[in-house]
C-alpha cells in the first residue's frame, strides 16, 4: 500500500525523485567503471609497453602484492577524479559538468585509452610485416595455396560422409533446442515474470545461467564434452546444443519482450490465467521471429560445426585436421573448397527461407 507521503506527492516530486536515484545509481556506476579503466590503463603501460616492449623482458615478473598496490592507486585516482564530475565514466553516463575541462579530458582521456589499446595489441601478437612478406614466407604460402587449389579427389567419398555428418551434427543440435529454448524463453522474458518477487528471481537467475552458458565458446563445450563423451559427433552434437539453447533462450525473450502489450491487456481483461494470456496474446506475435531465428541459428551451426571437429567434435572438422597434421595439402584442398561450397548453399538457402517467412 502507498504511504501518506507518497500519495501527498504530486507527480512532479515523483520523477524528479526518479531522476535523483538514477542519478545517483548513475554516478556509482561511473565510479567502478572509472577504476576499471585507470587500473586497465596502469597495467598495460607497466606491463605491456613498459616491460615487454621498452625492456623487452621475455618473463614479466608478476607479484599480488604489485597487482593490490596498482588497484589502490587506481581505485583513489579514480574516485577522486569521478568526483570532480569530469571523467569519461561520467560523459558515459550522463553525469559529467557541462564544461571544457570536461570535454578536454574526456577526448585526451579516450584518445590515450584507444592508443595504448593499439601499441599493446600490435606488441602482444607481435605483429610483424617484415615476417608477413619475407622470401621465405611467400615460398610457404606459395606451396600451400599451389597444394590447395589442386584438391586430391580421392577422399572425395570419406568427405562426402563426412560434410554430411557435420550437416546432421547442425540439424540434431538445432532441432534439439526447439523446445527446450522455447520454455526457457518464457521464463527469462522480463515483461512475464516481473509480477511477483519469486517469478522475478527465477527470472534473474536462469538469466544469469544462460549468459555464463553462452559466454563459453562452441569449441570449448566440445573439448568438455569430448572429454565427458569420448571423440566423436556426438560431443559436437551436445556441445552445439548447450550454446544453441543459451543463445536462442536470449533471441527469443528479447522478441517477447519487444512484443505490443494491447493484446496482453485485451486478453487480461477477459479473466484469461496466465497460461491463456501466454498463448492468446504472446505466442501469435513470436512465430514469425521464432522461425526466423531458429533458421538462422541452423545455418550459424553448420559453421560451427566445421570448427568444433578440430578438437574432437566429429564431422569435416576432424578429418580437416588429420590431413592438416600430415601436412597433406591436396587433400585439405578438397576439404576445404567442400566446407565453402556447402556453408555458401546453407547461407543461400536459410536466407531464402527466411525471405518467405517474412
């Protein structure tokens, strides 16, 4: 219920109170982010520039007590400088003074962020253009690419069987995840589940699952499960599934909750349980970027596929890398022209799939 001096309230207190707590939440957001990119820009001028490029030392020395004593540093510059309401954080987020000081450190600030990015980048990977076009590598390359466009189609048959298993791999993965994305999808659409605390913590958690599940990679839940499974197609399977479920479960809640609310009220309005407003009002609005998804997630996993044999997943990938390790370039000629002539029909066929939808 609404207090006495809630409801003594006029509508303008109400948002000017609004803004005041975003403002706030906005300028604490400011200050972490601050810290992050102070003691991000600490680390790579020590670590990056100074010690691997202007002492080329191989080994850099690495202590906890170094990295705590940068943070601190880091974390006192950065408050401080949050405070005064002139940091990068706080343009970002619409907290920062209006003003030159402002505006000047804000593009020096950004301007050194983007350049110590590059230097330590370019010093990492060790970008080299005297390697790239050197005698001896354009000899390499001359070889390997002579060996490539002349394909040995005597494996063609073990290819065939191969690019069709790697196929299949794609399709069961992308099959698979229909329904179980379709229910989790429900239940991480925030419009739906933000009626009560408890549906707004499964809500949050189950969130928080998928985004960890997706933030690991195809071909890392194919090393696990090649481990879990043994080597094979099934590993890849299950490993494409897994990403599959967590990637589609964010398309499609994101599409639910991009949907027009009048028909949830209309149907509301009728009595209708929560299961009736679901499939009344909900579901006729999805269909459409449900398929388009799916479809589009079916092509992105014949891609995937390709890639996650080279650790043990099954398919093409696999025998790709059996060749490639026997240094046989002729036959991962053949592969290789094999996976873009299948991924370039795939990419044709779901687009037209998807054109017809629509």
């Amino acid at each position: 219920m609404r207090t006495t001096n809630e409801i003594n309230q006029s509508p303008l207190d109400i948002i000017r109170q609004n803004k005041e707590v975003e403002r706030r939440v906005n300028f604490i957001k400011a200050i972490f982010l601050d810290i992050f990119f102070v003691f991000y820009s600490v680390l790579v001028v020590q670590r990056a520039i100074y010690y691997k490029f202007i002492l080329d030392l191989r080994d850099i020395p690495f202590s906890w007590e170094g990295i705590l004593l940068v943070f601190i540093i880091s974390v006192v510059i950065s408050v401080c400088w949050t405070f005064t309401r002139t940091s990068i954080s706080c343009k970002l987020f619409g907290v920062a003074k209006n003003n030159k000081v402002t505006k000047w450190t804000v593009e020096i600030f950004g301007w050194f962020l983007f350049n110590i990015t590059f230097i330590a980048g370019w010093i990492i990977t060790k970008l080299s253009i005297v390697d790239l076009f050197s005698s001896e590598g354009l000899q390499g390359a001359e070889r390997l690419f002579g060996a490539l466009f002349r394909p040995e189609f005597g494996i063609f048959d073990d290819a065939l069987f191969a690019m069709i298993e790697t196929i299949y791999i794609a399709l069961l993965a992308t099959l698979i995840s229909i329904p179980i994305t379709l229910l989790l999808s429900f239940f991480t659409a925030r419009n739906l589940m933000k009626s009560s605390k408890f549906t707004f913590a499964v809500y949050y958690v189950l969130r928080l699952v998928l985004n960890f599940i997706r933030s690991i990679e195809p071909l890392i839940w194919a090393i696990i499960f090649s481990v879990w499974v043994g080597i094979g197609p099934f590993a890849g399977m299950i490993a494409l599934l897994v990403h599959t479920i967590a990637s589609n479960a964010k398309l499609y809640s994101e599409a639910i909750e991009g949907i027009e609310q009048g028909p949830v009220e209309a149907i509301t309005a009728t009595g209708a349980n929560k299961v009736q407003v679901v499939w009344y009002a909900v579901v006729p609005q999805i269909v459409l970027p449900f398929l388009s998804f799916t479809i589009y997630r079916w092509d992105i996993n014949v891609r995937m596929a390709t890639i996650i044999g080279l650790v043990g997943g099954g398919g093409i990938g696999t025998m790709l890398m059996q060749y490639q390790g026997l240094a046989r370039w002729h036959e991962v000629g053949l592969i290789v022209l094999m996976i873009a002539l299948v991924v370039w029909v795939m990419d044709y066929v779901s687009a037209k799939i998807r054109e017809a939808i629509y």
